[in-house]
C-alpha cells in the first residue's frame, strides 16, 4: 500500500517540479531582457553636464559597415557641444528587445529599423510622426522620390531614410564564360536557359558540382525579400485593399519559376534561413546569387559582376528597395527636438556621401548622388551603376500595420513550394491561414 500511495505522488511532484522549473526559466528570461534594454538605455540618462545625451539602438551589419557608421555618428558628436548620440548594437533577436523597451517605457531615443514594421510601432503608440518637422526642411526635396512609399502610413510620414538600395543578380563571369554564355538573361525564359547551361555533373551522379543559381530557403523576410522582384515583375502583389491577395495569377506565376528552376536541376538551395550567405558563390559553386551592392562579394578577390533582375516575358523591368529607416521614438519634447538635430544630419548630403561611399549602399539624397565624390566612387565600382540606374524601377513590400503576419505566412508559402508543394497549392493554404485572422491582427 505505501509503495502504491508513493508511485501515485510521483507523477503530481514531476508535474509540480516541471511547473516551477519553467516558472524559474521564464523569470529568467525577462529579466535577462529587461537587463538588456536596460543597459542599452543608460544613454537616455540625462547627466549633469548640460548635454542631452541620445541613445541610439542599430543592428548594422556587416562590422566594417557598423564602423562607417560609428564613425560618423562620432563627427555629429564633434560638431555638437548640446546634443551627444551614442550608437548602441543591439544583436539577434532585435524586435522582442524593441517591443519589451518599449512597453516597458524604457525606448531608445532614435531607432534604426526596417521599414515594414512601421505599423506595428505605429500601432503601439511608439513613434512620432515626422511630417511637420520635414515639411520645415529644405531636406524633404533632396530626398529620392521613391523612398516616400516607405516612409508613409496612414497619410503620416513615419521615419526617415538611413539607406537605400535594390537588389540584382551577382554572376561570375568567367564561369559565364567556360559555359558558351555571351549574352546575360534579360528574360524569365533566358534566365532558365542560362541557369542550366551553368549546372555542371560531371561525373552523371545528380549532384553537380556547380550550380546555375542558388535560391535561398526559409520562411524568414530574407526570402520574402529575394522573391518580391519576381512578383513584381509578373505584375503580381500581396495586399489588395490593405487585405492579404496571395492567390493572384502573377504571385502563382513567380513562384512556379523559382520551382521551376529547382525541377530543371539547375538551382539549389541555401541553407536554411541562410540565403544570403555567399560562400558557395565566392567558392564558383553556384554561377548567380540574388543579392545587393552591400554583399561581402563586393570586398572579395573572384571574378563577379552583376545584371538587372530578369522580367516576364513582355512586363516591365523590377527589383525591390532595400531601405532601412530611422525613427523618432516617443520620449520627451525637449529629447525629441534634440533627436531631430542628429535626423537631419543622416539625411545631408555630407551624410549620404561617406555612409554610401564606405557601405556600398546608395544615397538616399539625390545631392550626394550627383556630387563628384560619389560620381567618382561608381566609375571606379561601375556595377553600381546597375543599381542606381534600378531606383525608379523599385518597388517595396507593403507597408500595413500587419505585416509581420503576412510576410510569415508569405515566407511559409515559399518554403512549402521550394521544397516541392505546389506554388498555387502552398499560395491558396496561407491566404486562408492569414484570412482567419488577419481582422485580429
């Protein structure tokens, strides 16, 4: 009878022993983060020296382009005896240590983001809009006209741009070369054609020793991202009337391709929620890579030049923009108008010049752009022309309070299809999933 009353307590103590251990570890979770945003937030701190001092939270990679801007952010602090910025890293993962800043009333003063969580912020009573002050600036006409979309909300001006760029398609044009290939893709057709051309199985056991092209797997942004210029080109789109429309015949229609590509053997796949890693390019594995003027691939010692994303046949040419913008947090009016003074330096041209020349990303200024500094820069990197030639043709992701939710489902659909769903299949499953609860977003 004990042994019999002693086994029955056992399951109740494991039961109890299980709840106060995850008890302990969630405790130990917020506070490890309230730690951290508190830590990074010791810059709000007003000290008794007659300067206000501004946190700045950025998650600017790679290093060498987080020094450019460290170092820029230290000429502001010598230009400026009443305002200091201390730029803060804030590392992986970057959004659960915003929001928990943020709710727990303890926000950066300027934020660097990207653009599609503006609703989110927006919806949290984070930011502060910022049209009657850039109304105010000679800046607002200096600023390339097609940045605005992602700026805007609601018919309020958000944030404000740190950078722009677009994305391309990198190739190695030797290996372009050794395959017959004298003419780059300009078509979805061609691009097909040349991506088989490029793949190379020597040795007949169906796994080439290099690749036409390499496609980057995950359900993360970084693929959602890659895959927009194809939507765009088909003239498709995800958001109808500010609702999900993933089930529309140009979002069909640019996902076959990408498994299209997979099928013909002539593409494979990253790592996952690794696409935009460049190490089987760099090593001559894989021949194209979807990617920016900011890669690594830029600094390395291979052969590399780059092309225009193909289009359908008979549409209009598209990438999408790569922006990251800065935000005016909710603090104080006094750290608020202080917060203004270092904006306004990021959108000069002074700015633009040496941030663009150092990152590889373009200027968001269009001063800086025709300045003879930069001019100089791009004929020596002539590829960026590609680039900057690309800007009127960018489109961007939408810009909606629920974006978040759409681009995983987005993500999710993407996955599905790269690894062997079918595209309209995979398309029509998220549409539903983000249906039920896109009205609770």
């Amino acid at each position: 009878m004990k042994v019999t009353l002693f086994q029955s307590l056992i399951p109740n103590f494991s039961r109890q022993l299980t709840n106060f251990v995850w008890r302990f570890l969630l405790m130990g979770i917020i506070l490890s983060i309230f730690l951290i945003f508190l830590s990074g937030c010791q810059g709000t701190v007003q000290r008794n020296d007659g300067v206000i001092h501004l946190s700045l939270w950025q998650s600017i990679n790679p290093p060498t382009n987080r020094d450019v801007f460290n170092k820029l952010v230290d000429k502001f602090n010598q230009t400026h005896t009443d305002v200091q910025v201390e730029s803060i890293f804030i590392g992986q993962p970057q959004l659960p240590k915003i929001l928990t800043a943020v709710v727990g009333n303890a926000p950066p003063d300027i934020l660097s983001f990207d653009p599609q969580l503006t609703g989110q912020f927006v919806e949290l009573g984070a930011i502060r809009p910022l049209e009657k002050w850039l109304d105010k600036s000679p800046l607002k006409s200096e600023i390339s006209p097609n940045l605005w979309k992602e700026l805007k909300l609601d018919g309020h001006l958000w944030s404000i741009p740190l950078y722009t760029s677009n994305l391309g398609i990198f190739y190695r044009p030797k290996l372009f070369q050794a395959a017959g290939i004298t003419q780059i893709p300009k078509t979805w057709e061609e691009l097909r054609e040349v991506a088989k051309k490029l793949t190379i199985d020597s040795n007949g056991d169906n796994r080439p020793e290099q690749y036409g092209m390499l496609l980057p797997l995950g359900k993360e942004e970084w693929t959602v991202f890659s895959w927009f210029p194809f939507l765009l080109s088909a003239g498709g789109e995800v958001v109808t009337n500010n609702r999900p429309n993933l089930t529309n015949a140009g979002a069909i229609a640019a996902l076959q391709f990408w498994q299209d590509l997979l099928k013909d053997g002539s593409a494979t796949l990253s790592s996952p929620e690794r696409g935009y890693e460049e190490d089987a390019f760099i090593a001559g594995r894989v021949a194209m890579q979807i990617t920016g003027p900011w890669t690594y691939i830029m600094k390395s010692n291979v052969d590399f030049d780059v092309f225009p994303i193909p289009t359908k046949m008979k549409l209009k040419p598209a990438t999408a923009t790569a922006t990251g913008n800065m935000y005016l947090m909710k603090t104080t009016p006094a750290r608020e108008q202080a917060a203004l003074k270092f904006l306004e330096y990021v959108l000069s041209e002074e700015f633009q010049k040496e941030w663009s020349i150092g990152t590889g990303f373009l200027p968001v200024n269009l001063k800086a752009t025709q300045s003879e500094a930069y001019q100089q820069f791009i004929n020596q990197k002539p590829l960026l022309k590609v680039f900057v030639e690309q800007i009127p043709l960018a489109g961007a992701r939408p810009i909606i309070a629920g974006y978040s939710r759409l681009s995983d489902s987005l993500g999710r659909a993407i996955e599905a299809t790269l690894l062997g769903e079918s595209a309209k299949k995979a398309l029509k499953i998220s549409q539903e999933r983000l249906e039920l609860i896109w009205d609770d977003k």
